[in-house]
C-alpha cells in the first residue's frame, strides 16, 4: 500500500507541476499577444492622429487666408497667425497615448483576466477533488483490508 501510496503521490505532483508550467506558458502567450495588439492599435491611433492633423493645419490655413484676406479688405489684421494652440493639442493627444490604454484593450484585457481567473477556478476545485478522490480511495482500501482480517 505504501508504493502506491507514493507512486500515487509522485503521479499527482507531476501533474501540478505540469499544470503550473501549462498555466505559465498561456500567461506568456496571453501577454505576448496583449502587447502586440497594443501597439498595434497605438500605431494606428497614431497614423489616425497624423492624417487628422494634416487635415486640421489644412483647413486652418485655409481659414486664416480668407479670414486675413477678409480683414485686409476691412483694414484691421489682428487675427491669430499661429498655428501654437494647434500643435500644443496635437502634442497633448500623442502624449496622452502613451499613458492611457486605449478602451478596446482595457476591455480585452479585464476579459483575458477573467477567463484566466474563471480557468484557475476551476483548476483549483479539479485538483481538490482529485485529492479527495485519492484520499476516499486510499481510505476505502485501508478499510476493506481490516474488514477481511476480522473475518479471517
């Protein structure tokens, strides 16, 4: 009873280990494959930023000309002729990138973490009830083996 007891145990240890190392390797896969998608979407963020900037300074200056070209035939230019509060915007946005997530990652992330949560879950309760399963079974043999002693 002992070696089966031990090969049991030995059988058993291998097991989590083999799980712990599964549950390792998904980890890495799972932040390999979040990081890319990021950046991914930070790269496109970004292009969406400069094509919608060119567009802005477009339209800018072709405000301003005929804005100033309105105030020439006025007689008073006082109007703005920097592009300033534009480009500080613009920088602002680009910064902002960098240090919030974009809401599609954040979602895709909470649910990689609750599926992953849900996984331990139910790794957790599959191992408990392999360890009652081995206790019940070890138990069940210790008492049949006295139970044929009384009756010899």
């Amino acid at each position: 009873m002992g070696d089966m007891e031990k090969m049991a145990r030995a059988m058993a240890g291998d097991l989590k280990s083999r799980l712990n190392r599964l549950e390792a390797t998904l980890l890495d896969n799972l932040e390999s494959q979040r990081s890319t998608a990021a950046d991914e979407m930070k790269q496109h963020l970004e292009s969406v930023m400069d094509v919608k900037s060119q567009t802005l300074r477009t339209e800018l200056k072709n405000f301003k000309c005929a804005h100033h070209q309105d105030a020439a035939d006025a007689g008073t230019v006082d109007a703005q002729t920097t592009n300033e509060p534009i480009e500080l915007k613009i920088g602002q946005l680009r910064d902002s990138l960098a240090t919030h997530p974009p809401p599609m990652e954040r979602q895709r992330n909470s649910d990689a973490k609750s599926s992953l949560a849900e996984w331990r879950a139910k790794r957790t309760k599959l191992m408990e009830r392999w360890e009652s399963n081995f206790q019940r079974g070890s138990q069940r043999k210790s008492t049949s083996k006295r139970s044929t002693r009384n009756l010899s």
